[in-house]
C-alpha cells in the first residue's frame, strides 16, 4: 500500500493514515506528497518522496512580519483551528 498527500506540512494526517492502514492489516511499503513543505521534519517508518519541497518560512506571532504590517492571518489547510 502507498499512502500519498496531496501538501504534506508535519505528516500529522500521513502518519495517521499509515496507522489506520496497518490496524487494518495493510502493509505501508511507502509515502508520498505532490508537495513537501515540512522541510525534512516530517519523518515516518517507511520510505517517503515528494514530487516538489517547498520552503515556507512560519513565524511566531511576536515576530511576524503579516501581524506587524496589520495583514490578516487565515490558517490554510483541511484541520479546523480550535481556539
């Protein structure tokens, strides 16, 4: 079984997933993303490629340069943001 995400950021959602499958009795022989932007820090116990890494700075919110200039910040991505 591949598991492959579309944009991978910290793996959360493919680590999960590999999980799933294995309670499931699959065998996750790899993962892959069409965009890595983790940077390296996403790793997992299987083979992982990406077919394009992007590096995205982040920010604390004291130091973000968004905040400063009074630009809203909006959270992307498919998780709700729980306050």
């Amino acid at each position: 079984m591949l598991v492959i995400e579309d944009v991978l950021t910290t793996g959360g959602s493919t680590r999960e997933t590999i999980q799933v499958a294995k309670a499931a009795g699959g065998l996750v022989v790899a993962a892959a993303a069409i965009v890595d932007r983790s940077g390296g820090a996403a790793p997992f116990d299987v083979p992982f490629e990406a077919l394009l890494e992007v590096d995205l700075p982040t920010y604390e919110a004291d130091a973000c340069p968004l905040c400063a200039r009074g630009e809203p910040v909006a959270k992307p991505g498919s998780r709700p943001v729980v306050a």
